[in-house]
C-alpha cells in the first residue's frame, strides 16, 4: 500500500491499521524528491528540518515531520519512495484517465511512488494499492500539467545539414511515431547546419533509444533533452530568434489533427520537383500539438519572384486553410 507523506499522519495511521490485522502487508511512503523531509529523516535516525521545500506538491510541502508520526512510520514503514515533479504529472493524468477525477499534486503523490516502484523492481503478479488523498487542485496548475504528463514524449535537439532533403529526411525518421512538436529557424551564422528541437511520443524507452539510433546511423547530430530541464522548460520555446532570410514568406496553416496529418503536410511542402510544385525551401518551422482538434503550423518559405506564380498553385493544391503573416508587424519584431 502507498501513501502520501506530509507530516506523516496518513502512512502512520494506515500502517498502524495495517500492521495489526494483516502484518504482512508492505507499507511504502511517498514523497516529493524537493520535499523529502520524512525520508531523510529514516535514513539519518531522527527528525530531520529541511532549509527549503519544493512547492509544486504544496499540499504534503513539510519541512520537519511530526514528532509522533515518525516515530510511528520508523518502527512499521517498510520503504520511501521519492519521486520528481513529471512523475507527479504523469500520475495526475493516469488517475484522471483511470476515475475521471483530477487529483491535486500531493493527492497524486501515492499513484505516481506505485507506478516508479512497478518501473524499477519489475513486480508482477501482486496487489498494489495508492491511496489517493486530494482533489483541491488549483485550475491554473492543469497547463502546466498536461505539459509534463505525457512521459512518452521525448524531446530531442537535432543537427541536420541544412540542405534539400534534411528536413523530410528526418521526419521520416520518426514517423508513423506521432511528432508533437518541431522547431526549426534557417540561420545565416551556421549555413552548414539545422538545429531542431523536436519531440514524439515512443511507446518505451527502447523505442526512444531506436529512434536516436536509427538518427545517428543517418549521420545526424542527436541530443536527448528528456531529462533537460533547461530545454523542457525554456529552450523549447526559445529556438527560433531573428534572421533575415531572402524572399522569405510566413505562413500560418491550419490542417485537421489526426493520425498522419503532419506527415502529409510535410510531404506536401517538402518533396517533389521544385520546377513544379513543391519542395520549396523551408527556413522556419513551428508546430506544437497541444491536444486541440485543429493542428497549427507557422512556416516560413523562401519564394523568388519568379517562383511566385508556382508558389500560388502550390498554396491552391495544398488545400489547407493558411493566413500569410509576412506582413505581421510581430514576425517582423521578434523573427527577423
């Protein structure tokens, strides 16, 4: 049985309960990895105050246990387990999709301690039990949430060569994996080379290992960001910055999102004869799948004036909605 840990109240009390009708029985603590208070304080034989706590699990946030619950959880605990913020996440979502209910941060605590417990001893064959103890989540947290939920989604930086082909090339690396997001800006000071920041959903980390090693046999430049903070939480949202491209035009299209959408718009734009319609020169890329029924990409294309009246039948055929933006005084502050 797993519960949450906050002073110590609800694992002394159930263990207590436990232990006496059915001794057996394991009782495993969980608690936040930024606010270990009860764990540090079994491992150093007393009560132990931490200097800060993290507060995303606010609601079992202590800094020192409770004096009686400790003594409690020291003689009838039979392990902690501390987990990291995404663990929590990724509970708060398999609980929703398992009761319909949202579980605070701490409420999630027990789920997310059972799931990293079955992950690392492997068990089978055995009852597990989280007893789930919060609902009061705040609304403004659930952004944030469903960011950090999906612990399938590996984000990756990548170096391709910027030439035609690359960028098709590595899409179809991944693919029919579903890319929830790419990022790319053309830039004058690396010519050589495309930095990308990209991420999908593998269905195992020895399918995420698959796609990082089917991507380097093919001589790209990989970076698994998976447990990068920086990148999760900033760089992300950071990789494009300002370039002055030649005939650049920017587009914002809109496609239906559903299984294999983005893989025929980019097939759309990418490939075929640039003497007919297609394949014309990619310098900025952005798509993020936030969950929405409409897929939303802004795309920057480098469009002589020769070129301008196949670029028009292009647009025709690709039967998507757009609204060209290369007017748009933002794109002209913030990305050229």
């Amino acid at each position: 049985i797993f519960c949450c840990v906050d002073g110590g109240g609800l694992l002394a009390g159930v263990s207590t309960y436990i232990k006496l009708v059915q001794p057996d029985i394991k009782m495993i603590g969980v608690e936040a990895s930024d606010a270990a208070a009860m764990t540090l304080s079994i491992e150093k034989n007393e009560r132990i105050t931490l200097d800060e706590v993290g507060l995303f699990a606010d609601g079992a946030a202590v800094r020192t246990p409770g004096e009686n619950t400790y003594s409690l959880i020291r003689e009838l605990n039979d392990g902690m387990i501390n987990v990291s913020t995404d663990n929590i996440c990724a509970a708060i979502k398999l609980g929703f999709n398992d009761t319909r209910c949202i579980f605070e941060p701490a409420g999630a605590l027990a789920i997310a301690g059972l799931v990293k417990y079955v992950e690392e001893t492997g068990v089978k064959g055995k009852t597990l039990v989280a007893v789930a103890s919060g609902a009061n989540m705040d609304f403004d947290r659930l952004r944030f949430v469903s960011e950090r939920a999906d612990q399938r989604e590996s984000l990756l930086s990548v170096r391709v060569p910027e030439e035609p082909g690359s960028f098709w090339k590595l899409y179809e690396s991944i693919y029919p994996r579903n890319v929830t997001e790419f990022s790319y800006r053309y830039s004058t000071k690396n010519s050589k080379a495309a930095h990308i920041i990209l991420s999908f959903q593998a269905s195992s980390p020895a399918d995420r290992k698959e796609v990082i090693d089917a991507l380097v046999k093919k001589g790209f430049g990989v970076q698994d960001l998976h447990d990068d903070e920086l990148a999760k939480t900033h760089i992300r949202h950071l990789a494009a910055g300002r370039e002055v491209v030649e005939n650049e035009r920017v587009f914002r299209f809109e496609f239906p999102e559903r299984p294999g959408a983005l893989h025929f718009f980019l097939k759309k734009l990418t490939s075929g004869d640039r003497n007919k319609k297609g394949n014309f020169n990619v310098s900025l890329f952005h798509y993020r799948n936030h969950g929405a029924d409409v897929g939303r990409v802004l795309v920057g294309i480098q469009v002589s004036h020769e070129e301008e009246s196949q670029f028009e039948q292009f647009l025709h055929e690709l039967d998507f909605v757009y609204k060209e933006e290369t007017d748009n005084p933002v794109y002209k502050d913030f990305l050229q």
